[in-house]
C-alpha cells in the first residue's frame, strides 16, 4: 500500500491582521495631520467614488444576466408547453400544437 502526502496550499492572503493595522493606522495618521493631508483625502475620497461606480456597473451586469436566465428558461418553458407527445411512434415525438 502505498501513501501519498498531500500538504496544504499556502495562500498568500492568511494574514489580514496586518494589512487591517496599516489601514488603521494610515488613516488615524492622515487625521492627525490635518490640512496638510487634505490631498490625500481628496484622492482617496475621488478613488472611492471611482471603485463604487465599478461595483455598481458589475452589480447590475450580475442583475441583467440573471433576469435574462430566467427570461430564457420562461420562454423554453412555454414553448415546450405548447407542444404535445405522440405516443403512436415508438418513443414519443414531439409535434408543434
């Protein structure tokens, strides 16, 4: 018999104490300098307006690709139910009614 060792895969992302600390503490910082850092929060202020008009056209990409699934399977569902089973040949065909 013969074993085999499979040994986790290493994610570069485990640790997230440390990136949520810096982020603390940059923000704490630029609040601390006050005017000085007022291009800074400015930027970061237009970086986030930029990130969420992303997400927003994503989230609404999602949306209209699952109304549009469901659109689909609706029609396929009527369609199909429009058309009747012929139980004289064989296995059954299918006949547009």
């Amino acid at each position: 018999m013969q074993v085999i060792l499979i040994s986790q895969p290493v994610h570069l992302c485990d640790d997230h104490a440390g990136v949520l600390i810096f982020c603390i503490a940059f923000g704490i910082t630029i609040g601390m300098m006050g005017e000085r850092s007022r291009v800074m929060c400015e930027f970061f202020s237009e970086l986030n307006e930029i990130v969420m008009r992303i997400v927003c056209i994503v989230m609404w990409s999602v949306l209209l690709r699952h109304v549009w699934s469901v659109s689909v399977v609706k029609w396929s569902m009527l369609v199909l139910s429009s058309c009747q089973v012929d139980e004289t040949v064989g296995h059954g065909s299918w006949v547009m009614g």
